[in-house]
C-alpha cells in the first residue's frame, strides 16, 4: 500500500519510492526502461558532457560545427536510405555504382541504447576513406556491434536523417583512430 506522508511516497512498511531522472533508466511513460528517447537535450557536446544519439535527433542538424557524441554502434545502412538499416551481423558490404560489392561499409548507425533495433532512433554515421572507414565499419569489425563509441564530427543530415559526417577522431575502448582536436599535435 503506498501512501503520502508529507509530500513523500512511502510504502506501508516505510519504504520511499524514487523517479530517477537519469535518461538511461527512466521509461518516460513507454514502460520500457532503458530504451526510452528523452524529450530534452542532456549534453553540450563538449568531451566532457557529449552530445548524445539521442540529443543529435532531438538537435535536427540545428548545430553546426563539430561537436563531442557518446552512444552505442548498432547496426549500419547498406543501401541509399535509412530504412536499409542492418542490425545483426553478418554485416553486408556496400554495393558499387558498377554492382561490385566493398569488403566494407561506409558508415555506422549510433543509438542511445545498444539494443536499438529502430531506424528511426538512430543517428547514421559516415565513415570517410581511411583510419576511421577501415577500423569502423562493421563488415571488417562485426565485434564493434553494441559497443560504446566516442567520435568527433559535424551534426548534418546524413541519409536524410540528421547525421554526423566528417567525423575526425573516434575512440571505441582504449582504442582510437584519426586525431583529437583536445590533444595538442606535436
């Protein structure tokens, strides 16, 4: 039985009832903890408070310039449109204007939650030639599925979708490719 003492949810027994407001554990009513879509913006986009999947939806490319992002790889685009999204390995490669197909694709798809299966809840993520496409892509690298991934690139529409392209630097573990603008080059 719960009860209001003084403002305060309680059960019978003198237990207190608690909302977090942490966005990776509330449902915000879908009763679905964990893999819910917050209706505001909780990062700057800074290294330190990264942008997350989520909140590069919710900014709609409306940010120019490169910002911090922080989310999970889960799947790719095989195709020209996001709906061609792929979320279980194998993983395809992409296919060439000639029909040949890559050993590789050219872009990621980043969520919130690293069991995101929705295309629409995903953010895509090009890849350019390079470090980045080589150690990224998910046809090469299928272990990197459900991985937490650090990257640094520019909030535009990707796939018609808002995207991150361009991206400069990504660090997925202790592992990193390309160059961190927070690190001085010698």
């Amino acid at each position: 039985k719960i009860k209001n003492f003084k403002g305060t949810y309680e059960t019978s027994n003198g237990a207190y009832i608690w909302k977090s407001t942490n966005p990776l554990l509330t449902d915000n009513g879908s009763g679905n903890p964990g893999n819910n879509n917050p209706t505001e913006v909780v990062g700057d986009g800074s290294m330190e408070n990264p942008y997350t999947a989520n909140d590069v939806l919710l900014l709609n490319n409306s940010n120019a310039g490169k910002y911090w992002v922080k989310a999970y790889i889960v799947g790719q685009i095989n195709g020209k449109s996001i709906s061609n999204a792929e979320f279980d390995a194998p993983f395809s490669g992409s296919t060439n204007d000639d029909g040949s197909v890559n050993d590789y694709n050219t872009n990621i798809l980043i969520a919130l939650s690293e069991t995101e299966a929705n295309s629409s809840n995903c953010v895509p993520v090009q890849l350019p030639s390079g470090a980045l496409r080589t150690n990224l892509n998910l046809v090469q690298n299928p272990d990197l599925d459900g991985k937490e991934i650090l990257i640094y690139g520019s909030l535009e529409a990707y796939f018609g979708a808002a995207g991150i392209k361009n991206p400069d630097y990504a660090k997925v573990g202790d592992k990193e490719w390309g160059v961190n603008p927070n690190v001085e080059q010698v």
